[in-house]
C-alpha cells in the first residue's frame, strides 16, 4: 500500500522538469495516458484469472507488464524511442472492430488522438516507476486515486476553454437522484465530458439495484457517454474503468455532427443527464444537420433539441442550462416550445450567482422533463444560499445537503417562499419566456422606465458640468 496522494505530485513535480511538456492540459494529458494502460494492464491480469483463453487486444511487447514493470527496464532515449515509435504508433493503428473487439476499439480509441509530450525518456521512466507503486486491483488504493481522480477532472477544467466547466458533484448527484436511473434503463450523456454524469448514475443504479452477477452485465450495457474532444475522452473512459465498467462505451464522436432526421426509434434512450456545452458555437455547417426552425450556432440550443429526439416515450431527462435559454427568443423559443408540446416539463430549478464558480459567473438552471406528454403546469424552485453564504467559491462549494430542501419538496408540491408554479396558458402568453421571478420574494423597488429614463438625464447632465468645472479648474492652474 503506497501514499497515493504523494505518488501523483511527485508524478506532476516530475513532468515540470520536463522541455516537452507545457502547461496543465499537456501534464493531465500525459498523465492520463500512462496511468490508463496501467489500470488496463491491472484489469487485464484480472480478466485472465476470470475468462478461460483471455486474448489481450494489445501485443505482448506493448503491454505495460512487459515494458514498464522492471524498474530498471527500458529508460533513456531507448525508452524515448519505444515510447513514440513503436507504442504509440502500433496502437494507432490496431486493426480492430468495436462489434468484435470492444476492449481493443478502447484502446485504440484512447491513443488515436493522445500524445507523448515527454523529451526526456529518463523522466518516463521516473513516471511509470512512480505509477507502479499504484495498485488498482487494490480497494484500497483505488478508493484514494478515485478522489484524486476527481481533483485532476477539476483541474483540467479550470485549465480549459470557455463553455467546458466543470460540473459540481452535488449538482450532478442531485440531479441523478431526482432522475433515478434504474436497472436495464439506459442512460446516455452525449456530451459527457469527463463522465461525472455516467459514475453518478452508475452508481447509483449499482446501489439501489444490483445484486447478482447478470445484474452486473447489464449495468455494463446500460452507460453510454459521447465525447467529441480527445482529453475528457480518454478521462471519462479511464474514469468508468476505474469503476469496473470493464468495456466503457464512450464514443469519440459529436452528435450533433449526424443529422437530425437520422436518429430513429432504435437509437432512443430511457435517460438523459447532461451538462451541454454553452457560451461557444460549433463549427461551420453543423446547424444544417437539423431542421431549419431549430438552426443556430449556439452548442446548449443545439443539444436541447437533440435531447427531446433521443429520449424514448416515457424517457427522463435532467439537464443544466443558462438563463439565456430561457429568456431566449427566435430560435430558443421555437426550440422551448417543441419542448413543452412532446415533453413535460415539470420542474425548474434555479441555480444562485456563483455555482459554476471559479469556470463561470453564468446563471444556470436544472431542467427536469419526461417525454410523452405535453406540458401542462411547471414547477419552479429557486435555491437559496446557505445561512450565511453570499456566493460559492472552490475552496466552499455548494453542497449536496443543501438540496434536502428540494428533496422535501418534491413528491409533495406545495407553494412556499422559494416553490412557485406557472400553466402552461401563460407560458405561452410570455412567448415561452420562462424566466419567470419568484412571486413570493419581494421585488426590486425599481422606478418606472420613464423615471429611470429621467433620473439617467439628470446624472449625466450633472457629470457633464463636473468635468467641465474640473477642465476649467486645471486650465486656469496651467496658467
């Protein structure tokens, strides 16, 4: 048993010294590729005590067991080379199928867009020494790297681009819970990210429903995630290994890339739990794969009308949105109103300032749906800060305690100072703006247009002559 939070610093200190590597992204990247063939290798040495004529999909030579385990083995420019001209390229290219060798597929899926940053072929070999020392057979040992598993996710969110935040654990449990994933539904995210949805859902279902050994295997095909961008893909994969989910399904792909009209019945699902991507736009052309009334450039937009196609009848949904989206108008309401016609929207939470704190000042919303049946009522529940708190931050985030009092509330609605409820009638009547205020707190003791119109004239007048008196006040002091 070894000091795992230890063995990963020296592991980040040992990258620093390193000419290759360049900033947090690169190290997390490096990282995770290397640690991801060692959990493989650790898994694989189980499958073959488990499956009669276990064939590992990785040539023997490349296996971590046969290059990586002798601490005194390859080091150096050998080890450089080997690394970069035999590793990496080899497992670019395996000549496998995703229907005939899923394990195979991952692999090669992991490495297809990873790289070696490293120039230093001794530092390698510092690294995988140090990552030896992890056990991931070992309980133990993989309940302490899954929490450091969790702090790397972070950091690699606070080190990526706008739009990509990293979702709170509290939220996505919340979420989860209020979903309630069971055994043989499916759940998908599809821009899954690093894959907190997925390991919050998997979890759960595995601790509300899983009891046998087929109980397991159908867990193993229920999980699906889609990925478009290289690092959260290898991540998010890596991640439900680490959960033994032993052939993840997580596709480096973009839904949003294949047309609309293409999903059919056969690709729906019974749930969907999701943090799209918002504030950014996807490239050029990808809104002509949907329909013209719901073509925009905008990601969040773009996946709330996917979402309502991929959801089966019956099919529940949980999302994260901006508040944009709900004032939004063109396309966002023709999109909210395609939402509210085939779905039920029953339930809006709204997120205080400071939630997605230190990614993102944007407001947000968790919206709760079920596909079937058109909308007739919404509920809404603005969440109050803590007693005391006036904003989250990294070092305090919002807890999952915190949404007991939602909770509470939920499977017995009433109307309190934080639950209010809004039909259908006047959704419409606000054109499906749904950024509706809470009635039961007091409002802004704000003028009239007309008077804040009047008393803006006046300040401006006012600064107007006091930079004229300051200008004439220096002239004659020039003077």
């Amino acid at each position: 048993m070894t000091n795992v939070t230890s063995t990963l610093k020296s592991i980040q200190d040992i990258m620093r010294q390193d000419a290759g590597v360049d900033g947090d992204a690169q190290r997390i990247s490096q990282l995770v590729w290397m640690i991801f063939l060692k959990i493989f290798d650790d898994k694989e040495q189980e499958w073959e005590l488990l499956e009669d004529n276990y064939q590992s999909p990785v040539p023997e030579r490349l296996r971590w067991q046969q290059w990586a385990s002798d601490e005194e083995g390859l080091t150096g420019d050998e080890l450089l080379e080997f690394v970069n001209n035999d590793l990496f390229k080899t497992l670019k290219e395996l000549n496998v199928s995703p229907t005939e060798d899923p394990k195979g597929w991952l692999v090669k899926s992991i490495f297809e867009d990873s790289y070696n940053y490293m120039k230093s072929g001794t530092l390698i070999r510092q690294i995988v020494n140090k990552i030896n020392l992890i056990d991931f057979n070992d309980q133990e040992d993989r309940h302490l790297f899954n929490d450091i598993y969790e702090k790397i996710l972070k950091d690699l969110q606070s080190a990526g681009n706008a739009g990509e935040y990293y979702t709170p654990r509290a939220v996505t449990q919340f979420m989860v819970d209020m979903t309630n994933p069971r055994l043989g539904q499916t759940v998908l995210d599809p821009a899954c990210g690093t894959g907190g949805f997925l390991i919050c859902a998997l979890e759960h279902i595995r601790k509300n429903d899983v009891q046998t050994a087929e109980h397991r295997q159908t867990l193993q095909n229920s999980i699906q995630g889609v990925e478009k961008k290289p690092m959260p893909h290898m991540l998010a994969a890596t991640n439900l290994i680490l959960h033994d989910i032993e052939q993840p399904i997580i596709k480096h792909d973009n839904y949003l890339g294949r047309p609309y009209n293409d999903w059919e019945k056969k690709d729906r699902v019974d749930i969907i739990l999701t943090n799209p991507p918002f504030g950014g736009t996807e490239e050029e052309g990808t809104d002509t794969n949907f329909p013209s009334r719901f073509r925009t450039k905008e990601t969040a937009d773009l996946f709330l009308a996917l979402i309502i196609r991929l959801l089966k009848d019956g099919g529940r949904c949980a999302v994260v949105l901006p508040d944009g989206t709900l004032f939004g108008e063109g396309v966002k309401t023709r999109i909210k109103e395609e939402l509210m016609e085939k779905c039920n929207l029953h339930t809006i939470v709204r997120l205080p300032n400071g939630v997605f704190n230190p990614y993102t000042g944007i407001k947000t919303n968790l919206l709760f749906f079920e596909k079937g049946a058109p909308t007739k009522e919404t509920w809404y529940f603005e969440h109050p800060y803590p007693e005391g708190v006036k904003s989250y931050n990294k070092g305090k985030p919002i807890d999952i305690k915190e949404f007991d009092l939602e909770k509470a509330w939920w499977d017995n609605r009433e109307e309190n100072k934080y639950a209010w409820k809004v039909g259908i009638d006047e959704i419409k009547k606000r054109g499906y703006n749904l950024d509706i205020k809470n009635p039961h707190q007091e409002s802004d003791d704000l003028a009239s247009p007309e008077e804040l119109l009047t008393q803006y004239r006046a300040t401006s007048e006012k600064i107007t002559n006091l930079q004229n008196e300051i200008t004439q006040v220096l002239t004659e002091a020039l003077k």
